[in-house]
C-alpha cells in the first residue's frame, strides 16, 4: 500500500465512524449520551480535518465543536428533561425528505469541483496564490494560515472571537450561574 492509499483508506474509516456516530445520535433518547456523541462526532470530524490538511480547521472543530458546544450543550441539558419525547412519524419523513434533497444536491455538485490538489484549480490561482507569494515579505509569518487569520483578515478573526463570547455569555446569563445575591446580602 502507498501512502495515498493509507490517507485515502483513514479517510474512508473516519467517514464510516462519523456515519455510525450520526446513526446512534439520531436513534438514541438519552440527551447526556446525544450531547457526549455529539462531542465525540466533532472530535472525528476534527481528526478527518488534519488527514485533509486543514489543521487550521481542524483546531477551530474540536475547540468549538467538541469543547465549547459540548459544555454549553451540557449547562442547557440542565434545565430539560433526561429523555426526548418521541417524534411523530410524519417529521421523520420530512427530516428524511430534507436530508436526501440536501444530500443529492451535494452529489450532483461534485463533478464541478476541482481535482484534488490541482495547481490550476481557483483556490490555488488568483487571490489565493497573491497570499502565498507575498505573505513571507508582507508579514513574515512562515505558515500562511495564520498570517491569513492573524493579520489579512484580523477584523474578521476579532468578530468572530466577539460573536463566540456574545454567545457564551448569553447563554451563561440564561443559565443564571450563581444566586444572584452579592456577599453580604441577605443575613440580617
């Protein structure tokens, strides 16, 4: 076996484990074990996102994915029932409906795509390959992923750094950590 085909055969078995992990989230009751999976699906997604070369990506999953989203899952399982309630039979098809539009749109999408690895394709021409050729001068960053997100797109990179903490802390002021007494109220 060539190492293309070991990357392609760990692709191929991260694809089956993230099918298996959506399978049992979509069958299980029990929301503490659909909230663990779902950490443990964005965990796979993150290991399939280094075997593509996109660590960058990769980093931004299992920090958000698996660790972020798994605990405010979690704080928000707090104020819900253990169990789900079953579903009619009626949304199933309809869910089942939307997923297969989606999913037959995303086949028939894929022969537009480029190659694999092809020098020639949009990502690697134009905008792309001015970011390749003039971030060592521009910014002396040796990886150009992080020069991107540090410093060409370092206002996007804020916002969306303060769109996570608006989040969070909306969801701990919905949560209502703490007893909303300060120290010293209360006794007499």
């Amino acid at each position: 076996m060539t190492g293309a085909d070991l990357t392609q055969f760990l692709d191929y078995t991260l694809i089956a484990m993230l099918l298996a992990v959506g399978f049992a989230i979509v069958r299980l009751r029990n929301l503490f074990a659909v909230v663990m999976l779902t950490g443990v699906y964005s965990l796979l997604s993150a290991a399939w996102f280094v075997s593509l070369d996109a660590v960058d990506v990769a980093f931004t999953e299992a920090a958000v994915g698996a660790g972020i989203s798994t605990v405010l899952m979690l704080g928000a399982m707090l104020l819900t029932a253990r169990e789900a309630e079953p579903a009619g039979a009626g949304r199933h098809w309809a869910a089942f409906a939307v997923v297969a539009v989606a999913g037959l749109a995303l086949f028939f999408a894929i022969p537009d795509m480029p190659v694999y690895g092809d020098a020639h394709s949009p990502a690697n021409a134009g905008v792309g390959m001015e970011y390749m050729t003039r971030t060592p001068s521009e910014i002396s960053v040796p990886n150009v992923v992080t020069a991107v997100l540090a410093s060409y797109r370092g206002y996007d990179t804020f916002g969306e750094v303060v769109v996570i903490f608006t989040a969070a802390l909306g969801v701990i002021l919905l949560l209502g950590f703490g007893n909303g007494r300060k120290k010293g109220e209360g006794k007499s």
